[in-house]
C-alpha cells in the first residue's frame, strides 16, 4: 500500500473485531517497530510498548475496561510513557510512537484504535498496569487494538483541507 493510501486509509475503529483473526507475532513485532522508530525529545526513545496476545489477558482488559472493542480485540499493544525521563515531552513521544503504529497497522492491513481517554481514569488504568506488570515509574498511556473487523466501524468524515490549513498566513475558513 503506497504511504498516502495508508493515511487516507486508517481510521479508528470502533466496532467489534474478528477475535478469530490475529495478527502473527512478527506483524506485531513491524508495528511496533514502527512505533519504536518515531521521533522522540532528545532522542531519549522513551515510549515502551506491551504487546498482548494471551487470551486471558485479553479478556481480563476487556472487563476491566468494559469497553466493547477491546472485549473483542484478538491482539493490543499497551503503549507506555515514562515521564520522569521525558520530562514534560512524554505525550509527545507516545503519540508520535502511536501515530507510526496505527500507520503501520493499517499498512498490514488491520483496523486498530486509539484508546486513551477510558486509560486517564486511574480506577481502570491502575488494574490493567497492575495485570500488565507494568512498573510504578511508567505510565499506560494508550492501548490499540490490532485485528480484521468482526463489523465495519464508522468512518467519519474528515473536513476539507481550506477548513484545516492556509498558506503563508492564517486564512484558514472557518464554518458559518
């Protein structure tokens, strides 16, 4: 798939996921391979990425999260911030990391998401930490769920390029 048919292509997915279709573990390895290749403040790299494929613990996520498309995904990648080493750019790295994997997901062929807002409630982040082994020092930034949809997801539609960008100055057309 050429890059900007990637772009074009990827989207969130929101709806449930194939669980009989996995992706293979060196897929999930070139994902997040791809999230490891992002750019970082200071090139200190410090996003750290948990891959999940055990069925229990899948599961386990999918209840504590109560979240119907992680129930359903066949494979997540947990992407970890550490912000005692990346000082006040940490969201920066794991969003440049979690924008290469959903990029390099859906060049795969997958559908994935970004879940981040249910992972801001310590009630629901602390659990999946703790079921992840993640360590006190790193923060559960994002999970994305990697897999064929079960159903196709909405597509919303993105606004034209005049409402989002100008040139040489802000002219930028803002809607009625």
């Amino acid at each position: 798939m050429e890059f900007f048919d990637v772009i074009r292509k990827r989207y969130s997915h929101k709806a449930a996921f194939d669980p009989t279709s996995r992706p293979t573990d060196e897929e999930l390895r070139h994902i997040v391979e791809a999230g490891m290749a992002a750019p970082s403040a200071m090139n200190l790299q410090s996003p750290e990425f948990v891959i999940i494929t055990e069925a229990g613990l899948l599961r386990q996520i999918g209840e504590i999260t109560d979240n119907a498309v992680l129930r359903s995904a066949p494979a997540m990648i947990a992407v970890l911030g550490n912000p005692e080493a990346a000082e006040a750019f940490y969201r920066e790295d794991y969003a440049a990391a979690t924008e290469n994997i959903l990029l390099a997901g859906t060049a795969l062929g997958y559908s994935v998401g970004w879940l981040d807002g249910i992972f801001r409630d310590a009630a629901v982040r602390e659990p999946v930490s703790a079921l992840l082994n993640i360590p006190q020092d790193r923060l559960l930034c994002v999970v994305i769920p990697v897999g064929k949809p079960g159903e196709e997801g909405a597509r919303r539609a993105k606004k034209p390029f005049e409402e989002r960008a100008s040139w040489n100055g802000y002219a930028v057309r803002r809607p009625s």
